[in-house]
C-alpha cells in the first residue's frame, strides 16, 4: 500500500502547524555519522545580519539549541550521533563555499575532519560549487577554527572517493605533560591541536589495550583523562578564546614513529561520545605532534585507524608554518565519505519528549 494512501493523499507524518520541520542528508566518514541540515533560516538570517562565525555557534547554542538537542539526542539520534548546519550565505561564507557550524550530543565543536570530507562531497553534487571540474574539484569551507580546503574527485555527473583536505595550522600545545589522573596515578600525554585541543597517550599507559580492551573501559579512563587535563592544564590559542578548550582524549597503540604500517586510536570526546572514525581532528592534531617530536617529515603518509570500526583516514604534514608563537604544519587528511539516505523530522509540541533525550 502506498503511503499517500495510507493518509488519503495527507502528507505524512502530520505535525503540529508551529512544529519543527527540519529535512536532512544523511551520511557517514568511516563509520561516523554525519547528519547534514542543510539550511536553517535563523542561522541565515544570523549570518546575513554580519555575524561571524564563532559568533553564530555562540548564538545557536542560546537561541537554536533545541535544534541540535532534537537531532542529535534519541529518539531520532543517539549518543554517538553527529551533525552540522550548512550556511550558504552571509560574512560566514566569505571566499568560501559553504560554511559549518557543527554539532554534536553535547554541544557545538570548532573543527570536524570527518565532517569536512562529507561536507566536500555534499557541496558538490548539491550545487554549492556552480561549476565543478575534473578530475577533482576544490571546495572552500569555513570552519569555526578557520578556513580548510576539501579536495573532491568529479566526473561531471556526481563526486566520488577518497576525499582529502588541507587543514587550519596545526601544533604542539604541550608535550610530555605530568598530568595526575584519579583511579591511575600519574601519566605523561602529550596536548595537540587539529582545530580543536585533544590530549593523547598510549593506552598502555592506563593499563589498557587499544585494540582489544573494553570499550566501556576505553572510554572511561579517556574521559578521566579529558577531565584531569582541564583541571590541570591551561590551554591557549593564538587567535580565540573561544578555541581554547580540551575537546578530548585519544587513546593510542603507542607507535609514533612513522610506520608503513597502520596506528590504532579511539577518541572519546564531549560528554563521553566516542568517534567511529579514525579522528580526521585528531589525525591533524597527531600529526603536528609527530611532526614536532621529529618522528615524521614533510609528505611523509601515515595511517590512522579506528579501533572501533577498523576504518582507515590517512595524514601528512604537507607544509610547514608559524601560527601565533607556534611552529605549526598543514595537515593534509583523506578518507572516505558515503551517503546513506535523506530524512524529514517533525516535531509535535505536545510531544513531551519533542527535543530529544540524551541515554548513556
């Protein structure tokens, strides 16, 4: 039975006429789901009255909050799910095709390298490039961290895999930092920044395997780790405060040194949410640290993988830099970015539960 049938030609679902409704691309970069809103009028309209855009991820976390908490939190998301809000317009989208202002269960990041390498895809093959060209075409996105560039293969009728990006500068924020942790005494990580701050250390260090351990247990020592870091550790960015803050913490398989071979993490960031995807963030955060201990050299490709899902980004410091007092590098990431549907949500607003609920 058709569904026009179902409603006697009614669209369905019926919604309240003041009710939310809200249309979406669905896609995922290795395994991390990406929930594409690809236009919100109050963001528009923010953008079009010249505010910039670390400004507008101010103003959407107090005015447009409910959108993110019904997106992201079940019963239409769930606690690993992940968004962003495309802005098509305004000072936000100056030199740049499309701006993002990127969500997730708990709140609003600066940088998503997972993100960006859909988004590249989705600009172009629904027409924020006007004209694309072969074999690959260049997609200007602002970030809230800044400007990255993504790199898109086109065959003249739809964008295509791996998709690669150049990244914001990228440094070392600290380096064999002696950091107490509650319930696993001291422990020595290392504070990079891929757009976003991460502390990073082996597993091995908290008495764990990345590869084989517990998730559960991953990502509780991580999250004891993220906390002790903030409590600890002043962190600072050259250009924002509103940057400045520790997003997470990456878990790794402890080999730095570069390697034909793959190298296994988990991030576990925000409030306990855990990145199916090798990190695209993280892989430029990694980088810079490696780049900076002299364990790797310009153009030289390292391997990322998720210990969660097994999927695979790859990243090389393609440009050395100074950002603020940093010695910093161009992360270049690649990975690959697939659709997996479109959606429309409603909302009821005698829905008691209308705006979501966040289950851990």
């Amino acid at each position: 039975m058709a569904m026009a049938a179902l409603g006697g030609g009614r669209r369905l679902p019926p919604h309240s006429p003041s009710g939310l409704v809200l249309q979406t691309v669905e896609m995922h970069t290795g395994g991390e789901p990406l929930r594409i809103i690809p236009r919100l009028e109050a963001a528009e309209e923010a953008v079009a009255g010249g505010l910039s855009l670390l400004s507008l991820r101010r103003e959407m976390a107090a005015t447009q909050d409910h959108v993110r908490r019904a997106l992201m939190h079940e019963p239409r998301g769930h606690a690993g799910m992940y968004g962003v809000v495309v802005v098509a317009g305004g000072v936000a989208t100056t030199s740049a095709h499309l701006a993002a202002v990127f969500l997730h269960c708990a709140g609003y990041s600066t940088m998503c390298g997972h993100a960006v390498l859909a988004l590249g895809r989705f600009a172009l093959d629904y027409g924020l490039v006007a004209v694309p060209t072969s074999p690959e075409t260049a997609v200007r996105l602002h970030c809230p961290c800044g400007p990255v560039t993504a790199f898109v293969p086109w065959d003249g009728c739809r964008s295509g895999n791996p998709v690669r990006f150049h990244s914001v500068p990228a440094f070392a924020a600290a380096i064999d930092l002696a950091i107490d942790v509650p319930g696993h005494g001291k422990v020595v990580v290392d504070i990079g920044y891929g757009g976003t701050f991460y502390a990073f250390l082996s597993a091995k260090q908290l008495g764990l395997d990345v590869c084989s351990s517990k998730t559960r247990d991953l990502i509780s020592a991580a999250s004891a780790v993220t906390e002790a870091v903030k409590k600890q550790f002043k962190l600072h960015h050259p250009e924002s405060e509103d940057l400045a803050f520790l997003y997470g913490t990456i878990l790794t398989d402890g080999k730095d040194a570069f390697s034909e071979e793959p190298t296994t993490n988990i991030c576990v960031f925000a409030d306990e949410q855990v990145d199916r995807s090798p990190t695209g963030s993280g892989v430029m955060a990694r980088i810079a640290l490696q780049y900076h201990k002299g364990l790797i050299q310009l153009n030289q490709t390292r391997t990322f993988r998720s210990s969660t899902t097994g999927s695979l980004f790859t990243g090389k410091a393609v440009k050395a830099t100074r950002f603020g007092d940093y010695n910093a590098v161009i992360v270049e990431v690649l990975g690959e970015a697939f659709y997996t549907g479109t959606a429309t949500f409603t909302v009821e607003e005698e829905d008691p539960l209308k705006y979501g609920f966040f289950f851990k």
